[in-house]
C-alpha cells in the first residue's frame, strides 16, 4: 500500500484544512532528521541507508537530551518556586527510588523460584490477565453506552447523532457529488469520505431509527466483552468487532464521548488484538506476539510522559506544588474518600504533586531498559500510582484503563513466582503444554510478518506524536488527548478491478453522450482516492488536567412554573445539593454529569448560552423529556410529577468541603451563589438558539 506523505508537525487537521507550524530548528544541522525522513516523498537510496539511520539515531538522542534539560529546568524552578523549597522533591524522589528498588528485588527473587524458572520471557499469563481486565472495562463502557446513548445521542437525544450523520452526509455530497450518479471510483470517494470523517455502523441505517441501533451496537459489546472475560481469550477477530463496535458509538457520541480515555481503549484493544491469536479465541490458543509488550510499554510511556509533561507545561500550581492542595476538592466528582485526603496536612499534599512529576517525568524512562528490574520497578511504581488515583475521586475508567499497560511490564515468571506453590505448579504446566503445541513451524513465518508489519505501522503513527510530546522542540503546542493526520493511497488495482464493468460500458456509448451522468463522469478528476487515518484513532497523544482549577464553580440548574419560585435539578453525582454525599462509581461513568462539570470549568466566566449541548438539555427540561429525566437523580426533576416549567435557568455556586460531619443532618458541603451561568429561558427561546446553532 501506498502511503501519502504526512501532515506538518503540530498540526491537527480538521477535515482536510492543515495549518502550517514554525520550522525545527534541529540540534544536529546538517544530518538527516527524523523530521525530514518522515515528510519526504523518497526513501534514501540504499547506498545512503545506513548514515539516514544513524542521523535519525542522532535525532533522536538529541530529542531525548532536550526533554531531560526540559524537566531538569522545570524541577529546579519548581523547587524554587515551592514553599517548602527542596524538600518534598528530594521526599518523593526518595520514595521513588525506594519504591522502584523494592519492587525490582520483588520481582527478581519471584522470577527465579524453581517453579517459575520455566517461563521467563513468556507473556501467556500476562494476556489472559490484561484481556480479562480490557474485557471488563469494555463491559461498562457498553453497559453505559446501553443506559444512557438513547438519551444523550438517540432520535430524540440531547444530541441526536441523526443531524451528524445528516450533516456529513450534506458535506460529502458537497464534495464528490450524488453517489447513485458518480462512476465506481466516485462512489468509492463518497464511502472513504465517509469513514474517514465517522468510522460508524450507523451509516447503514438509512433512514431507520437509531434507538434500536444503538441498543444493539451497546447488546453485541456487552455479549462479546463478557465472552472474553468468561473464557479469559479472544482472537483478532473478536477484539477488531468491539473496536469496530466502540468506535461506531464513540464517532457519533460527539460532546459525550470526547474524553481521552476513549481513544485509549480504542488503542489499547488494538494491541491486545497484536498480542491475541489470529482466529482461535481461547486463553492459550497461540503464543502473545513478541511485539506486544514493547507495543504496550510504548504506550504506557506516551500516557505517562505527556501526562508530566503536559502539566510541567501547565498551570502555576503544578510548578509551586500546590496543585494537590486543590485537586482533590476540584476534581470532577469526589468519593466519599476525597474529603479525607483533602483534609491531610498541606506538607503531604506538596509531597504528593512532587511524587506525582516524579512517577510521570523520570519513571517512565525506566521502559527504555529491556531488564526485569527495571521493567519491574516502572510497572509497580505505575499501578500503585492508578489504584492511589482510583481511590482519591470517582476518574470513570481511566485509571483502571490505564492499568494495562503496567501490566505488561511483568512476564509469566514474575507473575507465577508471587503465586503460593499450590496455584503456581497448574499454572507452569498449562502454560508449558500451550508452549508446545500451540505453534506450528508453518505459523513462525506469519507470527515474524505480523510483527515486522506492525512494528512499522506503530513507528509510522509515532512520528507526529512523538514531535507532539517535544512541544516547543517539535515545532508546536503539546497537545493532549489528540491523534494526528495519516493517510493512506488505495491500491489502484481496487478501483481498476471494480470499474471494469463501467469502463466497457462507457466505451460502448458515443463520445457525444448528453446524459447527465456521463457528463459528471468526464468532469470527475482522476485523482488517487487517499483516505485519512485520524478518526480512526489508532495511535494518539494522551495527558490530564495540565491546569487545575483553585475553586470549585459548579452549575446548578433550576426550573421555575410561575417566574418566581425556582426549583433545582438534582444530578445522579455532579456536585449540587449540599446534603448530598459522594459515592463510589469508577469505573462506572456518568456522561452528562462529567459535561456539566467540564461546562463550569471556565468558572465564574462560564457561559452557557455558548454551550449548544446546555440548550438542548434545557430544551429537554422544558419539554419534560423522560429520557433525559433518566439521567438526573432519582427524584432529581422537581416537576416530575406536574407540568414542565415555564423556564429554566443556570446559576454558577462556589464549593468547599464542610467541616467533618457529625451527623446525616449536617451538609457535606458548603456553597456560595456567585454569578449567573444561564439567563431564565422558555421554549421558543431556547428553540430559536438552537436554530442558530444548526440542532433544529
């Protein structure tokens, strides 16, 4: 396949537009860099391979020595900048290292018993236990999909993912022209088109209602995650059908499905699939490709690094080391832990930001060093680090996503060796057994293919990722939570093979032919069909909370019969209610109560007259919408039980948390009315701003 030179560096494209960024200036001049090799159209001549080899090498030793003179400088302005001075650095990098070092002895005296001698360098267990964990993470995020899609993106959803649909369909007509009159190569550009801007199922719905589809898209998720979670096995094929199924909800989820951890479980089942047999879906059916766990610790440096470096790029309070001081009160949506470690003495909350740039800017680096300590040490560092994250806030399943990856940094030994006699012994002689018959020597040849295949295609998709995380240095902005352009030529042998039929038709008819049809074929350019990788989100940029917020501003909706008396909407855990006490929901996720909170993240300047997803809700309120009353609190609509209000409006309330409890009676929190986030609507008004915004 043919591949179309990429896109400029720090560049995300948008539906073909490209915005040029500042040239590199590179460390090595007069080398070859990574950034030349990638964008130009020839590869080097083989007599010039080897010096493009090592200027590239030379490329990127100079990217790597960037970034360490980068959180060199930021950890001695953080230090200055502390109150605390050095201390809680030197504090967190002592843990660290402690930590690390522990781990690594751990994990080097497990791997060496008698009884798990046997399986050093083998990753059998390790993928039952990783697919098992994927299996139930994708579990919920269908189970949530089944509970709330209707309401949020279905025919009468908050956001229909019918007008999207509409929407492209309108703009790729606009492109390339009514499908049923183009030749085969133009109604190949209008399906490419298509995918390429919503990689969805929905397209084949026609005109149908989307309610049923996507209860069946969220039914086929829930049965085939709970297949493989039951037999601790999936093949290719079974884990490419629940991408292609999540990707259909998450390409039309529009606001709601705009979280990073999204294209993260995307990614993530894609390298499960590289490390899962080809067709045989069973626990050990075939032996985990030895590209999977470099191809997972890849990843888990590209979470961990763009996290650290996303917040040493970020806000005030990540240098002076106060943001822990705030997070936790801050953060989304609390568990009935975040008051507890909120109100810790202010000295652990500094430690607590220093170890948390500690553990995302110097442990991810341990990954490079293809050692048992080492990876052993990274790996327990990192899934203590998400569990302590799980347990301080209610983070959906990003923490618990991101666990995976750690995983993957401990081999059958290690994991058989921490295992009492009694389990280990089964264990090593299942696995010995599935060792020796599960590859055939005529499988060796495919296994090495798919593996030099796959590396070349994770290398390909790095590039511009790997500029994103120089920032500065690659030519733009950090991003966070972001995939890049790629694109890709068809074969021309596709469109040869099914225009024939065409072709000998179109000879058959005189070249003075007036029918429209014939007439558009002749102005059709003969161009390549190339389609764009982006939406796909194979391989993408990931990073949390590069600012944090200093005061809790939340939205608190209210609707009113009279225009006088006002009641409020009660979310299912968004904070509003005062007397309303946190739960613990992760890695369960509330849509509308996240877009809400992110909504109020602009603070006291938060306005939702921009918010084209808060007019719709309003719009729904008013109407007195059942589905949407389904995702408030039980009892949350104050007019469930009589006429829908005469308007609703949106006031902006300053939390803190309020001293410890003494009983039920007293609040959880404490608020203060400070500003209007939304003027009092009714009905026509909403729907004419609706109108404007293209939702009507």
């Amino acid at each position: 396949m043919l591949v179309r030179a990429p896109v400029q560096p720090g560049t995300l494209s948008v539906v073909g537009a490209q915005r040029p960024s500042p040239p590199r200036v590179h460390a090595f001049a007069g080398r070859p860099s990574c950034r030349s090799m990638s964008e130009g159209a020839r590869l080097p001549e083989p007599g010039n391979l080897k010096p493009a080899v090592l200027g590239c090498l030379a490329c990127v030793i100079a990217d790597v020595r960037g970034l360490w003179l980068e959180i060199w400088s930021f950890a001695k302005r953080s230090a200055a900048a502390c109150e605390s001075g050095r201390t809680p650095w030197i504090q967190a990098a002592f843990t660290g290292l402690a930590t690390g070092t522990l781990a690594a002895v751990v994990a080097v005296a497990a791997a060496s018993r008698p009884v798990a001698a046997p399986l050093a360098g083998s990753y059998w267990l390790t993928r039952v236990l990783s697919l098992r964990w994927l299996s139930a993470i994708f579990f919920i995020a269908f189970l949530v999909a089944l509970r709330q899609n209707k309401a949020l993106i279905g025919d009468d959803g908050i956001l229909p993912a019918r007008q999207l649909l509409r929407r492209v369909d309108v703009s790729v007509a606009r492109t390339a022209g009514n499908w049923r009159e183009l030749s085969f190569r133009g109604k190949v550009r209008c399906f490419v088109l298509r995918a390429e801007r919503l990689p969805t199922l929905l397209w084949f719905a026609g005109a149908r209602p989307l309610n049923s589809w996507l209860d069946g898209l969220a039914w086929a998720g829930l049965l085939l995650s709970g297949t493989a979670f039951a037999v601790g096995g999936a093949s290719v094929l079974h884990l490419f059908t629940l991408w292609i199924l999540y990707i259909s909800l998450v390409a039309v989820g529009q606001r709601w499905y705009s979280f990073g951890w999204e294209s993260q479980l995307l990614e993530t089942t894609l390298l499960q699939a590289l490390a899962a047999p080809a067709l045989a879906g069973g626990a050990m059916a075939a032996s985990p490709s030895m590209l999977a766990p470099w191809a997972f610790r890849w990843l888990a440096f590209r979470i961990m690094l763009g996290a650290g470096l996303i917040k040493a790029r970020g806000s005030k309070t990540w240098l002076d080391l106060t943001a822990m001081c705030h997070h936790i009160e801050t953060q989304p949506i609390p568990n009935p832990l975040s008051r507890r470690f909120h109100n810790l003495p202010r000295r652990l909350h500094l430690y607590a930001t220093a170890s948390n740039h500690i553990i995302e800017l110097v442990m991810p680096w341990l990954l490079l060093f293809p050692c048992r300590p080492a990876l052993a040490a990274f790996g327990a560092v990192h899934i203590l680090f998400q569990l302590t994250l799980i347990l301080t806030g209610n983070l959906s399943f990003l923490n618990w996503l991101t666990i995976i990856p750690g995983l993957w940094c401990f081999d059958d030994a290690t994991l058989v060796g921490l295992l009492p006699e009694a389990v280990a012994q089964p264990l090593v002689k299942r696995v010995l057994h599935a060792r020796a018959v599960a590859i055939p020597l005529s499988g060796i040849t495919w296994h090495f293919t798919r593996d030099i295949s796959a590396a070349g295609i994770i290398a390909w998709l790095s590039l511009p990722v790997w500029r994103n995380l120089l920032g500065p240095r690659g030519g733009g902005r950090q991003r966070m939570n972001s995939t890049f352009e790629r694109r890709v030529v068809l074969p021309r042998f596709l469109l040869r093979l099914g225009g024939r039929g065409e072709a000998a038709d179109e000879t058959s008819e005189t070249s003075q032919s007036s029918s429209p049809a014939q007439k558009r074929r002749r102005l059709l350019p003969e161009l390549e069909i190339s389609m764009n990788l982006q939406s796909l989100r194979l391989l993408n940029t990931y990073g949390a909370f590069g600012s944090v917020n200093t005061e809790r501003i939340e939205i608190v909706f209210e609707g009113t019969p009279d225009g006088r008396n006002w009641y409020p909407y009660t979310f299912k855990a968004a904070v509003d209610d005062p007397m309303k006490r946190p739960g613990f929901l992760a890695p369960y996720h509330l849509r509308l109560d996240w877009c809400r909170w992110i909504a109020s993240c602009r603070g006291r300047r938060s306005n939702g007259l921009a918010e084209p997803w808060v007019l719709s809700f309003v719009a729904h309120l008013l109407r007195g919408d059942p589905a949407t009353r389904k995702l408030l609190a039980k009892g949350g609509d104050p007019f469930e039980r009589a006429d829908p209000p005469l308007r609703v409006r949106g006031e902006l309330y300053q939390y803190v948390f309020a001293p410890q409890p003494r009983s039920r009676a007293d609040p959880y929190w404490l608020r203060e009315r400070v500003g209007k986030y939304l003027p009092p609507l009714g009905l026509d008004e909403v729907s004419n701003r609706l109108a404007d915004h293209g939702l009507l």
